[in-house]
C-alpha cells in the first residue's frame, strides 16, 4: 500500500474515532435531525469547521501547539474543564424523570440562529481544538511529505462528512425510534460518561 494510501486510511479512522463521542456538537446535529430543521446547513457548517481546523493543524499549527507547554495547557485543562460542565448537565438530565431534553420540542429556531448556535458550540469548545487542530493536527505533520499530509487531511475530513450526514439525515429517518425519552435518558447517560472519561485522560495524561 502507498504512503498515501496509508496516510488518507490513518486520517480517516483516527477521525472517525474521536469525533463520535455524543457531545454538545453531536448532540446539536441530532436534535436539528429530529427536527428536520435547516439539517443541511448544521451538517455543512460542522463538517467545513471540522476540514478548517483539521488543515489548520495537519499544516502547521499542530505542531506549534505541540511545541508549546503553556498554550497545551491551556487546551488540556480548558477542554477538560469543558466537558465535565457538559457532563455535568448531561448527567443531570439522565437522573430527571421523563426528560426529553434532545427531541425537537417547540417551535424551530431561525435560520440565522441556528447557524450561530452551531459555530458557538464548535468553536467554543477547546475540546473541538484538542481533536482536530492538536491530535489530528500533530498526527498529520509527521506525515513524510506534503502528498501524505494532504492524503491524511482529506482521509480526515471525509470521515467528518460521513458523520455529520449520517447523524443529521439518519436522525429524521429514525425519528419514530429517537423520540421516546428512555432513549435519550440512555444517551444522556452514555455522553455524561465519555465526557468524564475523556476529562480524566486529559487531566490525567499529558497529551
């Protein structure tokens, strides 16, 4: 297999398994799904974040954050700070009887706040920059070459498009199944744990 195969194959599964975790992002894209409210314009505003900041760190900015202890910890503490708040909420929502925290209840917000929505919890989270600009990031500078490196971003940015889509459109096409509030208890309960977990690792582990 070429380097470039093997890069664009790292990207993509390296991806793949940091961006599932059900966090605030995540969670937004589902509840526009069950809502079928302005669905494409989530996906494609998380998806052209996710390739920025994917670029971002695979060409360069990575490995400066890399090289740098006070700005990292900034990002380690800051994402890990992040999601145990998020956690927290999330944990408190499962305990609640009868919660339907993540179903389209109401009236559907406005385009224009949804997209703003969108952008605070994408590039608000530090934990959003620990994935892609830091670990994506410095994963994909180590790439041999500058073929490899783009074959490493694109294998990563077509798994985000992958995601988004599945979890936007799939949620609509599963809507009868995601609205029983047993479910989204279960979900909530399952984020509030990865939060934790993760939150551990970064306060536990240097990255």
């Amino acid at each position: 297999m070429s380097t470039i195969s093997t890069a664009l194959i790292q990207g993509w599964l390296m991806t793949a398994g940091l961006i599932v975790a059900i966090g605030a992002q995540n969670a937004l894209v589902l509840r526009q799904g069950l809502a079928r409210s302005h669905v494409g314009t989530v996906v494609a505003v998380c998806t052209l974040s996710d390739w920025l900041l994917i670029a971002a760190g695979v060409f360069g900015l990575g490995s400066v954050i890399q090289s740098s202890p006070r700005v990292l910890d900034v990002f380690r503490f800051g994402g890990a700070a992040f999601l145990i708040v998020y956690g927290a909420l999330a944990a408190r929502r499962a305990m609640t009887p009868g919660t339907t925290s993540l179903q389209a209840a109401g009236p559907a917000a406005s385009l224009g706040a949804t997209v703003g929505a969108t952008l605070a919890l994408t590039y608000l989270n530090p934990h959003v920059y620990l994935d892609t600009v830091v670990l994506l990031g410095s994963v994909g500078a180590q790439q041999p070459d500058p073929s490899a490196r783009g074959a490493f971003a694109v294998g990563a940015g077509l798994a985000s498009l992958m995601w988004f889509t599945a979890l936007g459109f799939g949620a609509s096409a599963s809507a009868r199944w995601l609205r029983r509030p047993g479910v989204w208890r279960g979900l909530d309960a399952s984020v509030a744990l990865v939060m934790f977990i993760v939150a551990a690792q970064l306060l536990l582990k240097p990255l």
